[in-house]
C-alpha cells in the first residue's frame, strides 16, 4: 500500500512540475518583446516634389503637402523666425501661446497655440532671448537678469521679481543657463535647473525649494538639463559623453559616449528615456557595435539601466532635430530630418528632409511620415541658421516647424512658421 501511495505521489509531482497547459507563448513572447524594437526595414526613399520650384502661400493660407498629403498652415511671412533647438518647450503649460523669438528687430513673438494665429510681438527685452522658459502657469515666461531670477506674464505684460541669488546666473558671455540647450525645466514646470558659473541647482519657482549644489567645474560641460521627470540631470560634456546624475548629483553612468543634442520622453509611457542620433564621428566604434547600432540610427536610451533601444535607420548619417515635451513625450519623439546640403537628383535617402513622429515603445516601431519640411541650407551659408527646428505641443496635437522654403537662395535665415494640426 505504501509503495503505491509514494508512487502516485511522485508520479502527480512529476506531473505537475513538467505541465506546461497553462503557459501562453505569446504571453512570453510579449513580454521578451519589452525589452527589444524592431524597426521599419527597407523604408521608402520620398523625394519632395518640385524641390526647387515650391511657394509657399501666403501666411494664414492653407496647403497641403504634395507628397504626403498632409495639411500644413503658413503662419508668418516676415522671414524672420529663429530657434534653439527643438528639444527647448516653446509651448505654454496649457498648450494656448507659443513664444519664439523674431530677427529684425530683435523680439519675442507670440501666437496662438491652437490656430497658429499671430497675437503680438511682447515689450520685454533680456539678454538673450534664447533664455527664456514656459513654467507651470501657462501665462509666465521665467528667464535670468544678472543675479535675479524673474518672471513675466504673457498677458498683463508685467515684470517680477522671483527670486534673488548671491551670484550671477548663467556663464560665459551670454549667461546662458546651463549652456542654453537643454529645456531645464521638468514636466511639471516647476523645478527648473540652475547655474551660477559652475555651480549647479534644482530651483522650485512655486516653492523657492533649492536642490543640492554641485560644482561642475571637473566637466568640460557643454550644457546641462533636468529630465523630464524631475530625478535626473543630464551633463552634456565634450570630454567624458552624456554623463547622468540622480536629483542629489550622486553619478550614476555614463549613458551615450557622445555630446550630440537630444530630448527626454517615456519608452512604453513609463520608463524614462533619452533620445539622440549618433554622431557622424562615432560610426564603428566599439560601443556602438555591442549594442547594433550605427550611425544611421536613432535611439532611445532608458536613464534607470543604460540599455540602447534603436527606434530607426536610415542609409546615411543623419542630424535630425529632436522634440518631445510633457505629455507627447510619453507617445512620440518627433524628428526634423535634414537633408544636409544633398541634391535630390543627385543623392536622397529615407526619411531625409521629412517631418516624422516615432512612437516611443519597444516591439514593432512604425514611423509616422508627415511630411518635407524643405528647410535646407543656403549656399555659402551657416549650417546653424539654416537648419530645420519643430516643436510638438504637450497634448501631441500640434506641430510647429520653422522653415526657409520661401527663401533659400539668396541669404541665411530666412525662416517662417508653419504648423500641422496632429490627430493620432
């Protein structure tokens, strides 16, 4: 009797340890699928119709984009529309104003977030109009005045005092915060970074809570940001890559190897992550082979491990433009694609010249096309001033880019706004 109770016992755990009925493989599939992307493969090469010859109409007409079929509104026609990379938020909280500064003369410009209406040029004047930032009160523009930190609003045109700092804020000859690149608020708008010379802070403009200082005079920084969440800062340095850092400035790693400009959004709506294209110079170095990528890729690198996810690829180095800002960033990183100084009769590659949203997850990653920004360079000109920039808003249903596509032959600079209305 015992030896047939021990072997039914045994027998059932057997059993039981080798079932495998109640396994889903595509559960298991799916869940392997998190921590891989797979890319478009053999994207099709789009070149802009009519390159040479496209007008434009006139500033608050509508057209629509001859190879994609998108509807693109002009919104201004002064060709006069700067910009500081696209990873700065130009959007108010509340996605109403959109503030972009204005050549000849210099000036703050400010237009209607939801039609692309200009409303009026703004009577204040700093510095360096590249300084200023949106906070979480979608009327207050928040920017430095030598050791003050101030604050002004959009629609009662008044000047105030935030807050004063013993030193001078900014470095270098412009003062620029931080270097000026990076957007430095979080998403919240509230905690905004920094700088007096080398020393770093975590200011909370609602509050006047002051994070931990940090020297960084030991990195050759170019600029520094917060993340998008608010725990992490980014250093952006010539010598030492994209160096990352928790809220009390303990390292953590370094994330990418090189310096290139890049953004901050959320992989799978939760899992913060930068953005960046590699640069040209990186190409085949060993750190980029290990993790299967190249120099026509675009990655997204996740900030709590350092693992490389590759979001697209193209045939040719690329520099794209990159934005993703408060709640769109949890969906798209939208890119400029330049086209660099190549002739379409010539030479053209995929994706290159086009406005395009990437989805912000792992598993199959299909690119949105929207379509061709034809910003390109002048000949002769500053690649700089010639440069493509967009800016998606917070709720990922507007678009705004700056191109030159009314003016490229003559002189630098010439941009205007125009913007595509999202329904994704």
């Amino acid at each position: 009797m015992n030896k047939i109770l021990y072997f039914l016992f045994f027998t059932v755990i057997a059993i039981g340890c080798n079932d495998k009925v109640d396994v889903d493989p595509d559960k298991e599939l799916k869940e392997e699928d998190n921590e891989v992307t797979e890319i478009e493969q053999n994207p099709a090469m789009i070149i802009p119709p009519n390159y040479e010859g496209f007008k434009p109409p006139a500033a608050g007409e509508w057209f629509t984009d001859p190879a994609f079929g998108t509807p693109i509104k002009r919104l201004s026609d002064e060709q006069n529309i700067l910009g500081w990379n696209s990873e700065r938020a130009m959007f108010s909280a509340d996605d109403k104003y959109f503030a972009i500064a204005k050549s000849n003369p210099y000036k703050l410009g400010l237009f209607d977030g939801r039609t692309g209406d200009f409303i009026k040029d703004l009577p204040v004047s700093w510095k360096d109009n590249s300084e200023f930032r949106w906070s979480y009160d979608p009327q207050m523009l928040v920017y430095p005045k030598e050791n003050r930190l101030m604050a002004y609003n959009v629609e009662t045109d008044e000047e105030t005092i935030l807050k004063e700092f013993p030193e001078t804020l900014g470095k270098g000859k412009r003062n620029r915060l931080c270097g000026g690149d990076g957007n430095d608020f979080d998403d919240s708008g509230e905690w905004l970074l920094l700088n007096m010379g080398d020393t770093m802070f975590a200011y909370n403009i609602r509050t006047g809570e002051e994070g931990p200082k940090k020297d960084m005079s030991a990195y050759d920084w170019n600029y520094c940001t917060l993340s998008a969440s608010g725990n992490y800062i980014l250093a952006n340095t010539e010598d030492q890559g994209q160096v990352l850092f928790n809220r009390n400035w303990d390292f953590l790693r370094t994330i990418l190897p090189n310096n290139s400009h890049l953004d901050f959004g959320y992989l799978n709506g939760t899992e913060e992550c930068l953005v960046s294209r590699i640069p040209e110079w990186n190409d085949g170095k060993l750190w980029w082979a290990e993790h299967g990528v190249g120099n026509g890729s675009f990655l997204a690198a996740r900030l709590s491990d350092g693992k490389i996810f590759e979001l697209l690829r193209t045939t040719k180095w690329f520099s794209p433009m990159v934005s993703a800002v408060a709640g769109s960033n949890k969906q798209y990183v939208c890119l400029a694609m330049r086209g660099h100084d190549l002739d379409p009769t010539q030479e053209w590659h995929p994706y290159f010249g086009e406005l395009i949203l990437l989805p912000l997850k792992t598993g199959e990653i299909k690119p949105i096309r929207l379509a061709h920004h034809r910003c390109r360079n002048v000949e002769g000109g500053i690649d700089f001033w010639n440069q493509p920039e967009q800016w998606i808003n917070h709720a990922g249903d507007r678009l705004f880019f700056r191109s030159n596509m009314d003016n490229f032959l003559n002189e630098d600079a010439k941009h205007d706004l125009y913007m595509i209305e999202l329904d994704l």
